[in-house]
C-alpha cells in the first residue's frame, strides 16, 4: 500500500486528525511534527489568553434579537418588590 498523509493537531499529549482516513482498520503510524506548527508554551498560553479576551468581549458584547435591551438590575428590582408586596398582605 502507498504511504497516505492525513493532517492533524498535536496538542496536550494527543493527535488529533483533521479527517479520516477511508478503508483503514489498522496501521502503524509516523507523527512527523512541522516546524511552522511548533508552538511554545509561553506562545500557546498567550493564544488561550487572546481566546478568552475574544470569547469575553463577544459575551459582553451579546447577541442583537432587536427589540429592547434586557436590562438584569430592572427585573430584578421589580421581582424584589414582588415579593416585599407578598410578605406584606401575608402579614
């Protein structure tokens, strides 16, 4: 059988493959790491930080359904005078 190249990610003491390849069962296999995709420590912590920076700044951001802006602190206050006026008339 020819040899068959199949991309994929090492990452944390695991390859993961990009896809999969057809027809096979069983093989040995060669990782052979690319210099252009070694990446540090330092450099790999600095791109999970960047990650969640992004991920944060789209959360706060949110998502745009149109309509009025959900305002939290306002249906708060107003759930919280609903139930000061409960245990009021239940006195």
């Amino acid at each position: 059988m020819a040899l068959l190249a199949v991309e994929g990610v090492y990452e944390n003491g695991k390859v993961e493959r990009k896809e999969r390849p057809e027809g096979i069962k069983y093989a040995r296999v060669i990782v052979i790491f690319m210099p252009d995709g070694l990446v540090t420590d330092e450099e790999a912590e600095q791109r999970r930080r960047e990650a969640r920076e992004r991920l944060i700044a789209r959360m706060e951001k949110g998502i745009d359904f149109g309509g009025q802006k959900f305002n939290r602190e306002e249906i708060y206050e107003e759930r919280m005078q609903e139930l000061e006026e409960r245990r009021n008339r239940e006195k």
